[in-house]
C-alpha cells in the first residue's frame, strides 16, 4: 500500500490484466453494438419489422446468464485466463458469423449462442482484474473496466459512420473477428490471477454450489439491482440509433457521429464516477450518476437538432455509465470467494435477463404511437433511473473488502 494515500505503483503483471479485461470488455461490446445500428437495414433486407429483428437484442441478452453461469464455473475450476481466451474466440466467430445468416430465423439462433459466449466475458475479466489489483485502485480501474462497455459502442458508431455505406449490414459484422486478435495479448503476457492459484491448492475451500446456496438473500438483491441497472443502460442506449434514423430521419453518418459523442459522455462518466466511488463509497457514486442521468433525459430524447441530441445524448450516457462504471468493483466486493469469477457474472446476466425484453417493448410502444421512439425512451429511462436509485440505496456494501 502507498503511503500518504498516494496512487501505489501498478506492476506489468496488473497492467496487462487491467488492458486484458479493458479490451475484452471494448470488443465485446463492439460486437453486440454492431446490431443496434443494422436494426433497420436488416429488416428492410429479411423483408419484416424492426420490432422483428429486435427479437435478436433480446435472444443475445437473454443467453448471457447462461454464459456467465458456465464459463464462470470453469473459470472458478479452472482458471481465469484460460477460460477467457476461449470465451473471445468464440464471440469473435460468432459475431462474423451473423453476417451470413440468410434469414432472420438463421440470424436470432447466431445471437443467442453470441450471447451464450458474451455473458462468460464480463465476470471472468472483472474477477481476474479485482483479484490482482491494490483495492485502494479498484474504483478507478472499475470505472476504466467499465468504459469499455461504451468503448466498443464508439467503436461500433465510428464504423458504422465510416463504413456501413461501402460494405453494407453483411461486412459489418465481419469485423467482429477482430477480436480475436486479443487471445495473442492474453496468452503471452498475461498471468492467471494470485487469489485463484492460492484458493486453487487450498484443501478447505468451499464448493461453489455451498457458496451460491449459504448467500441466496444476497444474490437475490444483485440480481434485482442489476435488472434494474440493465434495463437503466439498454433502454438508453440500444434504440438510440433507431430514434435518429426512424424519428429523425438522420444518415448513417450522422446517427454515426451522435452515437459517438454519447459514447465519450459513457467513457468519461465511467472512469470519473469510478473513481469517485473510492472516496464517497459505491452506494452513494451510483445515486449521484443516476440522478444526473435523470436531470439529462428531457434534452436527450425532447430536443431536435443534431447539436443539442448530441449533447443530451453525453450528458445521460454520462450518469448512466457513471452509475455502471463502480459495478465491476462493487459486486466483486460482495461476492463469495469461492465464486467470485461466476457470481458477479452470474446475478448481473439473470439481471439482465429479467431486462432483455426492454429492446422489443420499447420498439414496440413506439410503433404504436406512430415511431414516437423519443417518447418511449423518456419514459422507460426515467422509470429506470429511479429504480437504480432506489435499490442502491437500500443495499449493503463493501468497499475495501479483502478480495
């Protein structure tokens, strides 16, 4: 531990965790992205609905807890870094492979085994990085874990502005490969976490089904707090591009350009809520981003301008992934060690499980009211904002806590 409260020097063996994780999140998020700017292309080429291909947001969300609960197992039994890199192959090759489907049916049965590999990524990575990190640095580094969420949503914009119009729906999910490209950094510079190796050879650990069991109260409360922080982040986020080309009647490369200005409010909000967390706790980080995301909502969804949707638009993804940026440190505080690759995972994907429908509900309330998608954002972000404050505010925490 520094002295003086001084930052304490990170090793090579945290840094290339830390970039690892960071990266693993970024094209994982890529890849899921890359569908919510094809939405209407996809369905003008399959001859249906957006709310139709919407059903594939909702597929690949719902997979995830299965992910997290496999892959989380055999990352607790067998090791974080190699369960990793199978976890990035697999989401790379499944993402490329969407671009092949030849119907719509061929397209949900992709996406829902890309959700399969997407859901082992993030409590694996989360875990490695946590386990091998000074805690007085895990809320900044969570929030920087975190930013790569929105990362790989600017990622997904900037090629969808730069790129849509030369290669069309097909190549963009081509450039889902890409990823794979990580497994190399994985494989040859980084370690497998201290806390797995030293639980690994200890003959009195518990069983991950004992673990799960002795702390069901808890796990209960995080899979409803995460429901609500999902339903917080994709109901902001998913439809958005959607909102620009239906309502607005935006170009891919302004849709493209608006999407990238809100994912630099995410990144931004992430790595400063994170950090703010070590020093007011991760209760209190997260009510003061959700608040500050509800304050944005009436510029980001009521405003007409490409200009000022821009700046609505960094000022909610700011709160919203403000709010998402302490998660990573906070669950891993409070999840049992003997699961702590699995848990985190496993209660934020049945979360989002219990939020996967919100894509399709709001594509459908919209329709409705004549592709009144603003209308549908509004509402549905400010019912969620209150919600994230909410559960927050009545939970335990852990900050500090011995990982």
């Amino acid at each position: 531990m520094a002295e003086n409260g001084a930052t304490p020097a990170l090793t090579t063996t945290q840094r290339m965790a830390i970039l690892a994780a960071y990266l693993g999140w970024t094209l994982d998020a890529f890849d899921y992205f890359l569908l919510v700017f094809l939405l209407k292309s996809i369905a003008q080429a399959f001859g249906t609905d957006v709310k139709s291909v919407s059903e594939a947001l909702f597929l690949t969300l719902a997979a995830r807890p299965v992910g997290a609960f496999g892959f989380g197992w055999l990352a607790d039994r067998y090791g974080r870094r190699p369960v990793l890199m199978v976890v990035v192959v697999l989401f790379s090759v499944l993402s490329a492979a969407s671009g092949l489907a030849q119907s719509l049916g061929q397209l949900l049965l992709v996406r829902t085994l890309f959700g399969v590999a997407m859901g082992g990524e993030w409590g694996i990575g989360a875990s490695l990085v946590m386990e091998t990190i000074p805690s007085s640095m895990r809320g900044r580094v969570s929030g920087l874990l975190q930013a790569g969420y929105p990362s790989g949503y600017l990622l997904a914009s900037l090629a969808f502005a730069l790129l849509f119009d030369r290669i069309g729906w097909r190549g963009m999910f081509f450039l889902g490969l890409a990823p794979s490209l990580l497994v190399v950094l994985i494989r040859m510079r980084v370690e497998e976490s201290p806390s797995f190796v030293a639980a690994h050879t200890d003959p009195a650990r518990v069983s991950a089904w004992h673990a799960l069991t002795g702390h069901w109260r808890l796990a209960l409360y995080l899979i409803v707090l995460m429901a609500a922080f999902n339903a917080f982040s994709h109901g902001t986020q998913d439809l958005y591009p959607t909102f620009l080309q239906k309502q607005h009647h935006f170009d891919a490369r302004t849709t493209g350009l608006i999407s990238a200005v809100m994912n630099v409010g995410a990144i931004t909000g992430a790595l400063l809520i994170g950090r703010i967390s070590d020093r007011i706790g991760r209760r209190r980080a997260i009510m003061a981003a959700a608040s500050a995301a509800l304050l944005a909502i009436p510029l980001w969804a009521g405003a007409s301008s490409p200009l000022w949707l821009a700046l609505g638009a960094f000022l909610i993804q700011a709160g919203v992934q403000g709010a998402w940026g302490v998660v990573p440190a906070h669950l891993n505080e409070l999840s049992p060690p003997a699961v702590r690759a699995m848990f985190p995972g496993l209660v934020y994907q049945l979360g989002n499980l219990l939020a996967s429908r919100n894509g399709v509900f709001q594509a459908s309330l919209a329709e409705s009211h004549g592709n009144a998608y603003g209308l549908a954002l509004a509402g549905f972000g400010a019912v969620t904002a209150g919600a994230v404050i909410l559960f927050a505010a009545f939970g335990p925490e852990r900050k500090g806590a011995v990982l």
